[in-house]
C-alpha cells in the first residue's frame, strides 16, 4: 500500500493549460481502469471532478478532463481559473479491496 | 442533493476508543459502497476502510487492521467507524464518502489522540 507519485506542486497562469501526473504501479494505477481525482480547497472537504480515469461527475466542468498511460494517470486542467487553485489529490484501486492515494499537489494560479 | 454528515469525533486519550457516525441523505443509502478517509493535519488525504452495500465485504488500510470496524446500518442510512486502541497517529479530520471512488464527501469530524 505504498503512496502514489505527485508532484508536490505545479503552477500556471489564467488562460493556460496544466497536467498533474500521478504514478503508480503495475500493481495499481497499471493494472485497473479506476482512477479518481479530488479536489479541495483549504479548510474545505475533497470534491470528485474525475472517475474511472476519464469520466466527470455531473456538475464538473469540461475544463477537467482525464486520461492514463501504462502506470502514470494524468489530470488536465484547461483553461485555467482563479478558482481551480488548490490541492489534487489522485487515487487508485490497488487491488484485493483497498485503494491508495497520491501525496498531493499544490496548484497556484499565478 | 446527496448530503454526508460525519459525527463523534473529538479528544481521546491513547489507547482509547471512539465511534464515528455518517449520516446519509438525499440517495439510496443501500445502493452504494460506502469508504471512510482521513485527513492527517497538514497531510493528504488516506484511505481507510470501505464496506460493501449489504456489510459482506469490507476492506482497510494495514495501519488500522485490527483496530478499527466499518459497519453500517442501511434501515437508518448510516455508516460507522469504530476505532479502538488509537494512537496519537490516528490524529485526523475523518471523512466519509460515497462509493468506493469517493463521489461525494462528508464535511468531516477532527479526531484528537493525545494524553
């Protein structure tokens, strides 16, 4: 059950695009297609803005989106908004049952 | 609208007990798995247990095997977390979600261990 890989912080400007990778395993993030992210702003609770790797809650906007390749999972976000700065956080199924998060990333909207 | 309320949290002692409660609304409570996660201060988000929707399965991170029960009772939409034997590594905000990808969260309850 060992941690997920996060950078521990990305930055962008208003307008510009930015991807937070999260690596895993063959174990984990490799092997199976359920991969979330949540989203939280200080002080507050998490909020889910991707499953399954790719798909988004209803009410989340288009500017989130997910994708996946071999053992790393990714979260772009486009279009960048004052609003999206906060912590991500990615998480995955690790098999026989339990789940396992990322560390965590710090995204600052300059 | 889905609403999660967490209770019960608050100061124990090490080695001591506590039961946290999450009060579900707003969706078929019966339906759904259900997880709780923990927040350490100023640390990231880790999974703790989850529970199947009839109670068959449930499932927890090694630190708290042994020590701490996921339970629920669908008649009353609720989730529980007994925690026994905590440890001041235990200290987090709690929070119970929806599912075993976390689609809706509680707003949390603080859990102090310390003498």
């Amino acid at each position: 059950q060992s941690a997920l890989t996060q950078p521990a912080s990305v930055s962008g400007s208003p307008g510009q695009s930015i991807t937070i990778s999260c690596t895993g395993t063959s174990s984990d993030v490799g092997s199976y297609n359920l991969v979330s992210w949540q989203q939280q702003h200080p002080g507050k609770a998490p909020k889910n803005m991707i499953y399954d790797v790719i798909k988004r809650p209803s009410g989340v906007s288009n500017r989130f989106s997910g994708s996946k390749s071999g053992n790393t999972a990714s979260l772009t976000i486009s279009g960048l908004q004052a609003e999206d700065e906060a912590d991500y956080y990615c998480c995955s199924y690790a098999g026989s049952g339990t789940w396992v998060f990322g560390g965590g990333t710090k995204l600052t909207v300059l | 609208e889905v609403q999660l309320v967490d209770s019960g949290g608050g100061l124990v002692q090490p080695g001591g007990s506590l039961r946290l409660s999450c009060a579900a609304s707003g969706f078929t409570f019966s339906n759904f798995w259900m997880s709780w996660v923990r927040q350490a201060p100023g640390k990231g988000l880790e999974w703790v247990a989850n529970i199947r929707q009839d109670g068959s399965e449930k499932n927890y991170v090694d630190s708290v095997k042994g020590r701490f029960t996921i339970s629920r009772d669908n008649a009353k939409n609720s989730l529980f977390l007994q925690m026994n034997n905590l440890r001041a590594e235990d200290t987090a905000v709690y929070y119970c979600a929806r599912g075993q990808q976390l689609g809706d969260w509680g707003q949390g309850t603080l859990v102090t261990v310390s003498s």
